[in-house]
C-alpha cells in the first residue's frame, strides 16, 4: 500500500472506467498499488538499475494516466506490462544514443536519419492502438500470447476458447494487426 491509500475492491476493468469517468486519479492510485511492483519489476529486468527503475515508474504511471482518458483498455495489466516494456526498451535506446561516442553519433546521422529513436517510439505506440483496435477474441489471444507468453494450451485452459479458436485469433489478430499498421502508414 502507498501512500496510505486503502486498496480497492473494484476490478482493474472497473478502476480504469471510474478513472476515465472522473478523471481522478485516487483510482489509477490503486492501480499503482497493485501493480507498482511489477512495473518496477520490468523497469529493473531491462533497465539493470535501482534509481533509473524508480523513476521509469512514475513517468509509466504519468503515461498511463493520460493514455487512459483517450484509450479504451479492458486486460489493464497485460496493456501496463506492454507499455512499461515499451518504455524501457526506448529508454534504453536513448541511453545507447548518448553514450555513444561523438565519431560514431556523427556517422550514425549520415546514414540515418536524425528523428529514428521518435520513429520507433510512435511505431510501439502504433502498435499498442492497433492491438486495443482489434477484436476482443483477437485481442485477448494476441495479448495471452505475446504479452503474457503464454502457449496455446495455457491460452485454452485460461479460456473459453478451443485450440483451433486460439491458434486462428492468433492468426486473424496478427493479420489484421499488419493490415492496420500498413494502412496507417501507407497514409503518412
């Protein structure tokens, strides 16, 4: 528990939709507190550092608490663990950027071009809107398989789904997620 607060005994689905209601932010507080420490968990797994993990949370929850008043969110632990890895991959890159030496950032710059790191970033972003666009079946499937790691047969006894039901939402999710990813940046 956090900041004194008591935790709630809504369900995470139920939190996030009072949130985006009420826009207040006592209720992503309980979310911190059921799912601060697996955020902090990721941020340390990637990030190898103590401080530089401390401080990867609260700017994941800042993230979080204006991701939710425009996004529709209903496996909120699954969408936090993809945008807490998302966020320390981008910091490590950034990281790899300027740590890099002068010679080799100079070279870098002529051989690709100077916005990547916020390319690659909006692409993740891209990503997480596609996977939120996709139909439940898919999207519960996609994010059990490659957000949680599950296997098929994890999938289907966690489910109501048969394993020809899951290996196809896998199948259709993954299709329809290139299709939108195309279309979006075929408009760019």
């Amino acid at each position: 528990m956090i900041f004194g607060r008591r935790n709630s005994d809504l369900s995470d689905a139920q939190l996030v939709l009072k949130y985006q209601k009420t826009l207040n932010a006592k209720h992503i507080g309980f979310l911190f507190d059921r799912y601060g420490q697996l955020v902090f968990g990721v941020c340390l797994k990637y990030l190898k550092n103590e401080d530089d993990s401390k401080d990867a949370v609260i700017k994941i929850f800042e993230k979080v608490i204006e991701d939710l008043k425009r996004m529709e969110v209903k496996h909120f632990k699954s969408w936090l663990y993809m945008v807490a890895k998302n966020h320390c991959l981008m910091d490590l890159r950034k990281k790899k950027t300027y740590t890099t030496d002068v010679t080799e950032i100079q070279l870098a710059e002529e051989e690709v071009e100077p916005n990547k790191f916020e390319m690659q970033e909006l692409r993740f972003n891209d990503l997480d809107q596609a996977i939120l666009e996709l139909k439940p079946d898919q999207k519960k499937c996609i994010m059990l398989f490659y957000i949680e790691e599950k296997s098929y047969q994890q999938i289907v006894e966690s489910t109501d789904y048969t394993m020809k039901e899951v290996k196809s939402n896998i199948q259709n999710g993954k299709r329809n997620l290139k299709i939108s990813l195309e279309k979006k940046y075929q408009n760019q």
